[in-house]
C-alpha cells in the first residue's frame, strides 16, 4: 500500500485546459512537497506546504494543503505544452518518500 | 543545475556484472539519497546517508549496497545485475536528514542491462 496515492495516473489535455490533479494518504504530514520531473531529468521541487489549508501559488500553478493535512492538491491554469512532466507528491520525514505520481501531457 | 553531480550519465553492461554508480552532492549538503526509477514507474526509494552513518533504507535489494564516504560523496554498487535492474538510478542530497527538508536531484544514470 503506498503512502501517498496520487490521481489521476496520467492525463493528457489541450493547451488552455485547467487541471488538478490530487495527492491523498490516511496519515497526517507535517508538510508535503510537490516535485515536478521531466523526461531524462531529475525531479526539481516546486512547493512545500506546512500548514493545514495553506495555499501556495507559483504562476499558474495553485497548491493546496489539506484542512487535516492528509491530502494535497496542484491546480494548473491554462496548460502549457511547457507543463508536461510527471508531477510527484512527497514526504520529507525519516525518509523522503513519494507517491508514483501524475504523467501529465499538455498537447498544442 | 541542481548542484548534484552522478556518473556515468548512462551505463550499458552485461548480466551477471558489477557496476558502481557515484554521486557528489551539492556543496554543504550532508544527506544522500539514492532511488531507483523503471520505466513508467515512480521513485523507489532504496537507501539514505547522512554524514557518512546510514540513516534509512528502503526496498534495497542485497545485491545492492551503497556509501557515504568522508568527503560526503556516495557510492552505489549494484552485483550479479540481471534484466529487470534496467532503470534510472537518482541521488539526491539535502542539507538536513530528514523532517521537512528539500531534496535536490541529479540527472540520473540511466543503467541498461543487456
């Protein structure tokens, strides 16, 4: 059983769509981090969350932190082609850990 | 750039063979992580380092073993390699050991097992 469930597995929208995608787990974190990591490369951190309904922006891209910090959510407005990569949800405790994340293509 | 610095870039060799993969951390940074990614897969974790003690590990197979050596970079050894250890192999470093800490990734090593 995974710690971090993240959903959809993957998607694939138009440039312009809005998207979220969604990381869930039944522990409570004392944070969560959103990595996003694109084809050969490795992941880059975007957002860490710490405080329960906290919301972050960057850009186009919102985060959200769960009132009970079990889950989080990322937004994504008007998709860009530069958007595509494989977004990844983790925990920072005694390890770092990371759900199996979201692939996300945005086509022209 | 990341600052994390892993070699070889990719790796192609046979079954049965041993291959060592290493990592230089970013500057100042004391913790190494070392994951492993299959294709269409998420990162599995397989071990960490902190100041040369290792600090936790993961689904790391015994024919894998890994170090941190006192110039904080680290090592991973991977023996009797079969098909199925095909993969991306990250390291990752951060300043801290764990609770809240950010992690920064290199570029990986793309292994291929023939």
């Amino acid at each position: 059983t995974q710690l971090l469930e993240q959903s959809p597995q993957f998607l694939s929208i138009q440039e312009g769509e809005n998207l979220t995608v969604y990381c869930n787990s039944s522990s409570v974190f004392s944070s969560l981090q959103w990595y996003r990591q694109e084809p050969g490369e490795g992941p880059v951190l975007l957002v860490t969350v710490v405080t329960g309904g906290e919301v972050k922006k960057l850009k186009r891209l919102t985060f959200q932190f769960g009132d009970a910090r079990k889950d989080s959510s990322l937004h994504i407005t008007a998709a860009q082609p530069g958007d595509t990569g494989l977004y990844l949800c983790a925990f920072s405790g005694s390890r770092l850990t990371f759900g199996e994340g979201t692939q996300l293509t945005v086509n022209p | 750039d990341s600052g994390v610095t892993q070699t070889p870039k990719h790796l192609i060799t046979a079954t049965g063979q041993r291959v060592t993969l290493r990592c230089s951390p970013r500057s100042g940074d004391l913790s190494v992580y070392w994951y492993q990614q299959s294709l269409d897969q998420g990162l599995q974790f397989l071990i960490q380092y902190y100041n040369g003690e290792e600090r936790a590990k993961g689904n790391i197979l015994e024919r894998f073993s890994a170090q941190q050596f006192p110039d904080l970079h680290s090592e991973l050894n991977l023996s009797s390699l079969e098909l199925g250890d095909s993969a991306l192999y990250f390291c990752a470093s951060s300043f801290r050991g764990g609770g809240n800490t950010e992690a920064f990734f290199g570029q990986g090593t793309r292994l291929t097992v023939v």
